[in-house]
C-alpha cells in the first residue's frame, strides 16, 4: 500500500516508474538478466543511455551546442566541478548569489580554488526571499555567476532567470523539470537526480561546448566535464541503474505532457497549499510571497509545542516526511513531479482537521 510521500529527497518516485522497473528486474526484456548485470559499453545499455539523453533533451529543449552528462557524486561535487571547470582560463573572481544553505555550500567550495563575490544576500532576512536583480553588486570580470533557483531547505524560488554578461551557472537540483527554461541563457545547468530526476546516484550537468576548455590544468579527472563529455560519461562505470530509472521517469514525464504540463500541475498543487495556510491562523509560511517555492513549501504551526502530534497523526494518516528539515525546524511539503494532486488535497484535508480539533 503506497502513501503519499513529501519527503525533499531522495523523493517520491511515478508509481508507474516503479511498477515498470520491478517488472523488468529479474529479466529485463527477455535477456534473463537485470539491467544492472551488463556492460554499460554493450549495445543495450548504450541504448538506454542515448534515448535518456534524447528524452531529456526533448523535454528540456536543449540546444545542439550544449552537453548532457550524466556523472556521479551528486551536486554536491559539482559545487567543486564548477570552480576547478571555469578558473583555469583568466578571472578568477566569481558571482554568487546567496539564498540558503545550498548556495552557502556552493560558495564555500568556489572560495577554496578563487574568489567569491556575493553579489546578493537574502540573509538580512533569514534567506526568505530571493534578491532582485536592482540589489546586485556583480564583478565586472567574473568567471562565472552562480545562483541556486530552487533553495530546497528554505523554500524559496527565483521567479526570474538572471540576465548577465558572463556564463551563467544553476543549481537546479531541486525545480530542473518543473517547468520549461531558456536552456540558451545558460552555460551550465546541475541538478542531483533524487528529486524530479530519478533516484540518487546520479546527477546530471547540461554544460555549453565553449566551456569545456577551461577548466585549471591540474582538475580531478572525475570531475572533468571534457573528460565526461569526450567519454559520453562513461571516463569511468556510470550509475547504470540510477540512469535507467531516469529514462523511465524521462519517458513519463513526455506522456504527462512534458515540462509545460508540469508547470500548471506544480501551480495548481502549491497554490491549493499556500492558499490553505494562508487563510488560516494556526499555520504560517515563513517565505515571502513573491519567492516561495512551488515544489518545497515550509511552514509553521502556531505552537511549535503541537509539532509532534503533528507529525506523528500526519504519518498514521499516510502523509509521509513531513518534518522540516533539521536546520529550520518546522514542516515542509515537497511537491516534486511525482507527487499527485491527490496527495496535497490529502495533506489540505488533513491540516483542516488537525487545526479543527487541536487550535
Ligand atoms: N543543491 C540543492 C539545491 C539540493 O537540494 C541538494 C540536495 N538536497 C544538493 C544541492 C546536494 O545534492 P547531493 O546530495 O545530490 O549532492
């Protein structure tokens, strides 16, 4: 019996993804053996991993001159991927815009191979809000500008792509495929698997050709995007298994109708939300309203003393991961791709009641 899951990652999976994926794990096509148990250079592998980058590429409409790769350690070895790329051919200096824990970490790393300028912070506000474009103090020589559109912990959403003259750098681990993007205004777009992807174990970087030539000399081989892209990111095994997967939920979200049918799905689903804590007293949104999230929505109860009956009725009544994240304290709500209207309804219908009989 599946419950509805709206834990920030790893995160609920298509049930149809799942299903597929279980029938095929003991003979996968007839071959009498799992996708998991071949070469990833043999024929029928190749093949899972060329029309995962096709669908992807379908759905994110992305250019001819970009490289999809496929590669290991999450995005978080690519808050060091892009640094050790981008500071081997002149500046030194970087754009980070700083919004939350996750540009936090991207930071720190940039800060340990050149320098980091912040050319916006939301901190004077406890990261509740994403900084407009009038407030930067941008580098007149960056190497690059980095910025983070989702902050899955703070729940807090661009709702613009930054317009800049240098290459443009995304962490999109946790809003890629929630909605169409201007791949051309990108030089590299990131994003760890686990949440509107597929499972852990894989991230993905869609990185423009020209940038490919200047990374420092002395970069780790693994974390190489040339490297990657000459090899068809395969310089070493790739996570076969987590790749396959990806397809599967590529191939979904075609039949769901692509990026821009969840585009409406994820208005619809966090406005249902956003509307329900914002009519009641009992709970609250921390974020400004311009900023919040539609995939991760944080929120509070009046008297963080009911936290616990919170999340222990929540979870009797088939809402799981519920709990803020650890930093924060508090709810959250994601609402990646694969979680279903039903489920927020559920969670709206639920919350009614838990302020009906406790507020
Ligand atoms: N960036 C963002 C925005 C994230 O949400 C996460 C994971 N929650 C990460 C980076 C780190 O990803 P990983 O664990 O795949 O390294």
């Amino acid at each position: 019996m599946r419950k509805f899951n709206f834990c920030a990652g790893p995160a609920a999976l298509p049930e149809p993804v799942l299903r597929q994926a279980q029938e095929e794990l003991l003979d996968w096509g007839g071959r009498g053996c799992s996708v998991m148990e071949v070469s990833h250079r043999s024929p029928e592998f190749t093949e899972v991993a060329e029309t995962a980058e096709q669908d992807l590429r379908d759905l994110l409409q992305v250019p001819d001159n970009y490289k999809v790769l496929f590669l290991q350690g999450g995005a978080t070895a690519q808050f060091s991927a892009v640094p050790w790329n981008l500071f081997g051919a002149g500046s030194q200096v970087a754009d980070y815009i700083y919004t939350g824990q996750w540009a936090k970490k991207a930071i720190a790393e940039a800060q340990r191979y050149g320098r980091v300028n912040i050319v916006a912070s939301s901190e004077d506000r406890n990261f509740t809000y994403a900084p407009g474009p009038d407030s930067w103090r941008q580098t007149g020589d960056a190497a690059y500008f980095h910025y983070t559109p989702n902050e899955t912990i703070g729940g807090v959403e661009f709702d613009y792509v930054p317009e800049v003259s240098c290459p443009l750098v995304a962490d999109m681990s946790s809003n890629i495929l929630s909605q169409p993007v201007p791949v051309e205004k990108f030089g590299v777009i990131y994003a760890g698997a686990q949440k509107n992807i597929g499972p852990s174990g894989i991230a993905v970087v869609i990185v423009r050709d020209d940038l490919l030539d200047r990374a420092r000399e002395d970069i780790p081989r693994s974390l190489s995007w040339n490297v990657a892209a000459d090899a068809g990111s395969m310089d070493n095994t790739p996570a076969t298994f987590a790749w396959y997967l990806s397809g599967l939920v590529f191939k979904w979200l075609k039949a769901q109708g692509g990026v821009g049918a969840m585009e409406a799905l994820s208005a619809r689903k966090s406005s249902m939300l956003y509307d329900f804590i914002d009519n009641s007293d009992f709970y609250s949104s921390p974020v400004e309203p311009g900023s919040r999230s539609r995939m991760n929505v944080p929120f509070v109860l009046a008297d963080d003393r009911l936290d616990g009956a919170f999340l222990q009725q929540s979870e009797e009544a088939g809402l799981l991961n519920l709990k803020g994240h650890r930093s924060v304290g508090g709810m959250r709500a994601s609402l990646y791709n694969a979680v279903p209207v039903e489920a927020v309804q559920a969670l709206v219908d639920f919350m009614a009641d838990f302020e009906r009989r406790m507020g």
